[in-house]
C-alpha cells in the first residue's frame, strides 16, 4: 500500500466551529446505531445489492462482483490531498483514502490502474480503521473516501472500530454517482460531505461511455437522496468544508457529458445554491481513444460554453469567478 506522509499536525476537537460532542454527525449517532448498521451492510454482502449495479454476488462466500470485489476492501494508497476543491483540501490536505475497484466501466478512466485491476492490498476493517486514525494523526481536515461505492459495508465497520479509538474527522463520501438509495441511507447521519460525480445527463451515453445502464436516472436520485441529508455545502470559518453537497461534472469533448440538463436539474430539484465543480481536466486515458469524440483534450471554447451553460441554469458556486475565456493567462490563438 502506498503511504505519503505529511508533516504531523492533529486537527484539535472543535476546531470546525461546530460542537465537538455532537459533529462529526456519528457521533451524534452513536456507537450502537453504527455497530448495527455495519452488522446489517455487511450481511448484504451475501447477495450484494450495495450499489446500483446490483450483480448479488455472493461476496461473502470470497466472489467478487462486477466491481473486482469481494469480501475485504482493497486499498491502493492513502496520503494527505492537496489537489481537490479549496473547501476539501483547505491547507492541510485531505485524507484521501483510494479503494481498488470501481461500479463503472469508463472508458477514459483516468484511475484505470486502481479501478480497473487488481492494485491494491486487500485489508481488513481494523487495518481500515487504523488507517483513518493515521490520517487524523496527519493531520488531515476530513477522511476522503475516493470510490466508495462498493466498500460501504466494510467502511461502516471499520468506522465503528475507530470512533472509540478517538476518530473525530468528518466523512467526505467521493463517488462516481451511481449508488443505491438503501446503502445511502446506512449513510444518513454517518457522512457530513457528499462529493458525487454528475457525470452524463443521458443514459445511453452512461451505458456507451461507463458500461452501465440508467445512469442519469439513477444519479439523480441520488443526488436528490444526498441533498436531502446534507443540504448545500457549509464551510467553517476558515473555508473549509464541515458539511453539505459538492457536485462535481467533467466536461467531455464535444459536450458529451452534458452539463446543461445537468445543470438544470441542480439548481431547480436541489438548490440554485448547490456547489458544482464544472471540470477541464479531460484528457484521454485508457481506452478512450476507441471513442472518435474522446481523443482529444477539451478545447477552452468548449469549456467557457460548459460554464456558461452552468451558470445560466442559475448555479455559481464552484464556478469560474470569470468566464475561463476572459481569464489572465488565457489567450487566443
Ligand atoms: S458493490 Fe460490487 S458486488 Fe455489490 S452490487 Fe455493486 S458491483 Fe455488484
């Protein structure tokens, strides 16, 4: 497993603002509640309906479903993130944990090495737990859990573990938007931060570009069930995300992916004031350049009418403060 390390700073009880008896919310929760909702998620694993894919693999008997896993989570690496939205990483970095396996099948993954083979150590919950307790001795402002979708049983177990050994850092839940509504409700009172992809807003082409079927429609409930629990983002005093709904959508070539439905739903089922993190960072990866408009990086016309689609829907946070086209730096060739 890969570890980087940080310079050791431990995060201080109350720190967020928020009341250090009751936030993070599984504290509020309690020890028992939690122990049983890890009782029942990992009972399902026998005929694993965990995610959206719902194969029922029988994963307690060691078979590995449709997301490469099986009974125990596989982690790749876990270290401090600098790199993801200011109200997640603030100055301390995120704890970033990256679980091997993913519920899709994109063709332009940019992690294909962790989500689409092996990598990864397998490991059980105690070693899971230990893990977020390191990142807290790091320092860290949250525990990020990157692709979570299938590991949801094992993370609650792991959680109940680590809560009485002292872990008090808030749960950002970083998936590719395709979960069940069951298992997001074990998740009710357990994540303070939902940070769910808003990937395609039209099934057929989830199904061509993620191998999977319904997408948009099933992204939008969760979406919705998400909101529902955590509302709009909230940030502390300094910035820094303590609870709340950050969506994010990676803008593909030739607006493929869809922003402006996208958009739409957002600001009028959730909120006008739900962050969502427009991105430009496609670039083709894996097996992208089997798909003639993905072979290609985002060209920055493409973009500014991407943000321009966001913002018009009537969304503005997480946007460009300034049309990318109108930015310094940019110029026109
Ligand atoms: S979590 Fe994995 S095994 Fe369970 S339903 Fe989803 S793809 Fe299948």
């Amino acid at each position: 497993m890969q570890i980087m390390m940080g310079e050791p700073m431990p995060r201080q009880p109350g720190e967020s603002g928020n009341n250090p008896e009751t936030y993070p919310s599984y504290l509020s929760l309690g020890l028992s509640e939690l122990q049983s909702r890890a009782v029942r998620a990992m009972e399902g694993l026998s005929r694993c309906a965990g995610c959206a894919v719902a194969c029922l693999a029988d994963r307690l008997s060691g078979t590995t479903g449709d997301c490469r896993s099986g009974r125990y989570a596989r982690v790749s690496g876990f270290f401090p993130h600098f790199g993801e939205e200011p109200p997640i990483s603030g100055w301390r970095g995120s704890g970033t944990i990256f679980f091997s396996g993913c519920n899709l099948r994109c063709i332009y993954c940019q992690n294909h090495e962790t989500s689409q083979t092996d990598e990864g150590e397998e490991i059980t919950e105690r070693q899971l737990a230990d893990v977020m307790l390191r990142i807290q001795d790091l320092g860290c402002h949250n525990i990020n859990l990157v692709t979570p979708s299938h590991v949801v049983p094992q993370f609650l177990a792991a959680l109940a573990l680590a809560v009485p050994d002292g872990l008090r850092l808030p749960i950002v839940y970083n998936t590719g938007g395709y979960d069940s509504l069951a298992t997001l409700r074990l998740l009710d009172g357990v994540v303070d931060i939902y940070m769910p992809d808003a990937k395609y807003d039209d099934d057929q082409v989830g199904l061509r570009l993620s191998g999977i079927p319904h997408y948009a429609k099933v992204n939008r409930l969760v979406l919705k069930e998400m909101h529902r629990q955590v509302g709009v983002l909230q940030t502390d005093a300094n910035g820094v995300a303590v609870r709340g709904l950050l969506i994010r959508h990676l803008v593909l070539p030739g607006h493929l992916s869809g922003i402006a439905g996208i958009a739409r739903f957002i600001a009028s089922q959730l909120s006008g004031d739900a962050y969502a993190n427009v991105m430009s960072q496609y670039r083709p990866c894996y097996n992208a350049c089997q798909y003639e408009s993905l072979d290609r990086r985002l060209t920055w016309e493409e973009y500014a009418e991407a943000v321009a689609a966001a913002r018009s829907a009537g969304l503005w946070q997480g946007l460009p403060s300034v049309s990318p086209l109108d930015a310094p730096g940019f110029w026109r060739l």
